[in-house]
C-alpha cells in the first residue's frame, strides 16, 4: 500500500491514494531519458497504429495478475481495436514449456517462434524483476521488436531499462501496479479507437524512431 498516514475510511483512502498515484506515473525512452507521461502513451499509441498497418502483431506477457492483464488486454485490443494481438497464457503452453526448458523461457521461447521483427511487445511486470519477464523482453529486442515495459516497485528495476518506452508507477503494493497498469494499456487503446491518439505532433518521430529501430537490427 501507499505509505502515507490517513484518518479517512479504508475505501475513501484506498481510492485517494489510487487518484493520488495516477499523478505520479513516470516514462522514460530507450535510453532511460525521461518523457512526460501524455508524450510516453501518444509514442505508445504511434507504435500500436503505425505497426498494426504493417501486418505486424501486439504481444502481452506477465505473470499472475500482470498475466490476466495481458490476456484481458491481448482481447480487447483485437476484439475492440482491431489491432492482431495474442498473450502466451495458455495452460498447457506454460507447462510444456516450464517442463521442458525451465520457467524463465515460458515467454522468451514463444516470442522466438512467433514474433516478427517489427512487432510491438508489452512487458508487464509490477516488480520488473521477473527472470521470465526480462528474458522475453531481451529475445523480443534481439528480433527486433518494439518493446513496451510496464512496472513497479522500485525505481531502478530491471525491466525499466528495456524497453522502447517504459512505463514506470511508484507503488510498493502489486493493486495498485496491477489496476494502474491495466489503466495504461486501456488509455493507449481507449485513445487510439477515439481517434484522440496518437497525438500528431509525436507521430513521426515515433515512426521515425521505428524505422531506425528495425534498421539497426538488419545490421
């Protein structure tokens, strides 16, 4: 939970502390330079529309409740965006693979056999310190993915350092990186079926950004 004393009811508090926290959201780039937060979800949302147009595909990883995240948002953005999108949450995909190649390659080894170089992967984690979080990240940018990281916990974590844009929400408590992190994903979408995102003064230095990324993995 948040730190911060309060003498309101637990309900009353718990949503403050929530509507507190969306104000702090923090974003950085692929090189750890900071971006405001409006600017990280029109990036964002350039990516998803601008890669979508290319027959390229949204993947969603995560664990447990990042994992109902990203299967909650891999529907939704096909089904109400009409973007391609897929998570690798099935049963017997997660046990095969756990078995057979260890737990940390339930993600890494999918992403090696689906991705495509040019594909948008979102990387869930509220600690950002999941082994089979960052192995997917890593192979999905080794393919030449465009990778987007959601995390938590601790400001220097990980998976922060990964991603093309990564999305970053000061909390210690997995409720609130969960519920905020689910917010992320819908606002992107949300946006981009309004019409309302990508805003177009980031668009093409978004695709610009894009085509150097795809550019620099041929090489």
């Amino acid at each position: 939970m948040q730190t911060f004393a309060s003498k309101l009811p637990f309900g009353t508090d718990y949503f403050r502390q929530l509507a507190t926290l969306s104000e702090s959201f923090e974003a950085t780039d692929k090189s750890s330079g900071p971006l405001t937060f409006p600017e990280a979800i029109s990036r964002a949302a350039a990516l998803v529309s601008q890669q979508s147009k290319q027959q390229k595909k949204v993947i969603f990883i995560g664990n447990g409740g990042s994992a109902a995240v990203a299967s909650h948002q891999a529907i939704d953005y096909w089904r109400n965006g009409g973007f391609p999108a897929m998570a690798f949450n099935d049963g017997a995909l997660l046990t095969c693979i756990s078995n057979d190649f260890g737990y940390e390659q339930v993600f890494s080894k999918p992403i090696a056999t689906f991705a495509q170089a040019g594909d948008i992967v979102f990387a869930i984690s509220s600690s950002g310190k999941s082994a089979n979080i960052i192995a997917g990240a890593s192979q999905a940018t080794k393919m030449g993915c465009h990778v987007i990281t959601l995390s938590a916990f601790k400001p220097d974590n990980p998976l922060r350092q990964l991603g093309n844009i990564n999305f970053y929400v000061p909390t210690m408590a997995y409720g609130f990186a969960e519920i905020t992190h689910l917010c992320i994903c819908h606002c992107i979408l949300d946006g981009l079926m309004k019409g309302s995102l990508p805003e177009t003064e980031v668009d093409s230095s978004v695709i610009n950004d894009s085509k150097l990324f795809s550019d620099s993995k041929q090489t």
